[in-house]
C-alpha cells in the first residue's frame, strides 16, 4: 500500500506523505517548454504522451508521494461538447451549453471524448516512477463545474448578476454535470486512480443557506459512489467557513484545507485524516521561512493522519528549488 493510502485508510501518523496541487505545471521549465509548442491548453490535456510526461515531471526532481494526472476539471464540460478555449492572462473561456445537444450525449459518446486522459492515466500508473507511489484522479465538485458552465468564465473575473435567478437552467445544468462527472470518476478508477479528489475551488462563494443544494447534496452524492467503487475520496472546498460541518455532512476519507483556515482548530475539530493548509506564497519567501512554516503544520498534525500539501495549487512563479528543499524537510521530519 502507498504512503497515501496508509494514512487515508490505516490512519498512520508516522508517514507524512507529501504531493503538491498543480505539481505538474507552470513553475516547471521542462513544462513551459512542451506548453510553448503546443499552445492550445485542451488538446495538450488530449495528448496522452504529452499528460503522462508532464505528470511524471515533478516525479522526476522531487520525492513526491503520488501523481496527480495532468488534465483539468474543465475537460467534463469539453467532454459533454461545451466548447472551451483558454486564453493566456484571462483564464478558461466557454460557449453557452446547448442542454438539448449535451442531453443527447450518451456515456460513449463522453468517453470517445476524453479517452486520452484515461490512457494518460494507464501510462503513469504503469510507470516504474510511480512505483509504491498513488496515482491520483480528480474532478471538479458540481459547484464549481456549474460556475464554469453558466458563467463561462472565472468568477474571479465577473460573477454573472443573475446567476442565481435561473433555477431550471441550474437544474439541467446540475443534472448533467453530476451524471458525466460519475462515468468520468470511474473510468479514472477503471484505468488506474487509486485516490479521487474532489476540487470545489469556488465553494466560498456561497452562502450558508445554499450549502444543502449546491454543495452539501450533490457532493455527497459523489463522495457515496466513489466509496463505492472502493476508492478513497478526498475533499478540497476551497474557502469555506465551517470544515467541520462539511466533514460530517459530506463524508469524504480525508479532507483538503486551504491557507485562510485555523490548522490548530482543524487538528481539534475534524478526526479524519486531513491534507495540505499551507500558504502557497510562504514558497516565495526564503529558505528559513518555507522550513519554520512547514514544521509549524508537521508539528500540529503530528498525531493525526496528515498528508502534506499546500492550502492551494503551487504559484507559476514558484522557485522549483525551494519546491525540492519543502519535499526534503518534510521527508526528514
Ligand atoms: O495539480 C496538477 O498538477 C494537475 C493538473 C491540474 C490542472 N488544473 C492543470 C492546469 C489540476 C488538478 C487542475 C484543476 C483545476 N482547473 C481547478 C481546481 C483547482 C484550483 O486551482 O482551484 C480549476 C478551478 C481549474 C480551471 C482552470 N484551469 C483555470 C481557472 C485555469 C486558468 C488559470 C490558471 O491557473 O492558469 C486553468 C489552466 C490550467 N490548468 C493550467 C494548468 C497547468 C495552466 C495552463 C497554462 O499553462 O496556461
């Protein structure tokens, strides 16, 4: 069993396992050098040579303890035939959905679409780099995908005023994303996902009293499936107030936080095995601080099933060396 999966299902204490959200990516020379020649973002997901080499980058220079396949949450939409474009300083661009076209859409048809990420996938778990290592599959929660889908681009840029107005268009569009994300987690399984994370980046946007519908219900109804497929799920709703709540509520086998919240007040509070927190910007800093910040979450979690991680995807502009000296201090801890 690997590292990763003795903590999420034996709940050891002693393993602190370490892999970083966006390990495969930006701040990595030798993937701005394949990025540089293949300028369309969705096809290069597509390329499965092109997604296991990138994937095993990281794996390459650092002792990390899983692959994370090197795809993105927007490939569901792609998948389903909203056309998607990612344009450089803006961010993901899509079409309106056609429901009547994406409804017509069977399982085969998705599958022939995004085939190349479960080859991808099939590649890197038959890699000898990943070896006693995870191979981690992933999806975006149906929150999030939904932003995407109706908004068409980052609420970070411009959240639509009307968003929630529009309760049948959320209701076709929820039914949709929850029914591919299914077929989408379990051909990731089928061809080698050992873990499932569920990535719900935009779940602080909402507030309390939306939580049952657009969170709690339709994760939950992931996180079941998942489990039963007899792989472990991990869950990562970015921003949000009350993770003890979600953790009772949504059920998932070990629970992603990000940087805002208390690490102490999560130690006490949640008792399954936890994952990541750390600042993603203490990476810019220096070496004596990337340590003091590291040790203060080893430190904390020092009794509890911890995996190591950041509190959010690893910036561009990170330094890949103070990436391979964070590896090192948590691998002596
Ligand atoms: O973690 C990994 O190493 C695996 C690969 C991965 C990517 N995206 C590759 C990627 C994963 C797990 C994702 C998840 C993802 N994608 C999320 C959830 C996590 C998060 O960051 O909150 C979201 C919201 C997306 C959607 C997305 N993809 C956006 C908003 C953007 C543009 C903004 C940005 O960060 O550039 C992307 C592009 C993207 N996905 C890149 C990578 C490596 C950058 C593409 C490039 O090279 O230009």
């Amino acid at each position: 069993m690997s590292n990763i999966q003795e903590v999420i299902k034996n709940k050891k204490t002693n393993l602190n396992p370490i892999w970083i959200m966006r390990q495969a990516g930006r701040y990595l020379p030798e993937f701005r050098e394949i990025r540089k020649k293949n300028t369309d973002f969705i096809k290069l997901c597509l390329n499965s040579s092109l997604s296991a080499e990138i994937t095993l980058q990281p794996l390459k220079r650092f002792d990390l303890d899983a692959a994370i396949i090197f795809s993105d949450i927007l490939i569901l939409p792609y998948g389903f035939k909203q056309k998607i474009e990612f344009k450089k300083n803006v961010g993901p661009i899509l079409d309106d959905l056609n429901f009547d076209q994406a409804s017509k859409i069977t399982e085969e048809d998705f599958i022939d679409r995004v085939n190349p990420v479960y080859k991808a996938i099939n590649l890197v778990k038959n890699n000898t780099l990943t070896k006693n290592k995870s191979t981690i599959g992933f999806v975006g929660a149906p929150w999030t995908l939904l932003v995407y889908v109706l908004n068409k681009q980052s609420p970070k840029v411009k959240l639509k005023e009307n968003f929630f107005k529009d309760h049948s268009s959320i209701k076709q569009t929820l039914n949709i994303i929850e029914k591919f994300l299914k077929i989408h987690i379990k051909n990731q399984i089928n061809n080698g996902a050992e873990v499932i994370q569920i990535f719900d980046s935009w779940a602080g946007l909402l507030e309390d009293k939306d939580f049952d519908f657009f969170i709690y219900n339709p994760t939950c109804s992931l996180v079941e499936f998942t489990k039963s497929l007899n792989v472990p799920v991990i869950c990562f709703p970015k921003g949000i107030k009350n993770y003890k709540k979600y953790c009772e509520i949504v059920k998932p086998d070990a629970i992603c936080i990000d940087y805002e919240v208390d690490p102490i007040k999560i130690e006490k509070e949640i008792n399954i095995p936890v994952q990541g927190g750390m600042d993603p910007k203490i990476l810019l800093t220096d070496k004596d601080n990337l340590k003091k910040e590291a040790i203060k979450y080893l430190d904390i979690f020092k009794d509890h099933p911890y995996i190591f991680n950041l509190g959010h995807g690893v910036l561009p502009e990170t330094d890949p060396n103070m990436m391979d000296y964070l590896v090192k201090i948590v691998k002596d801890y």
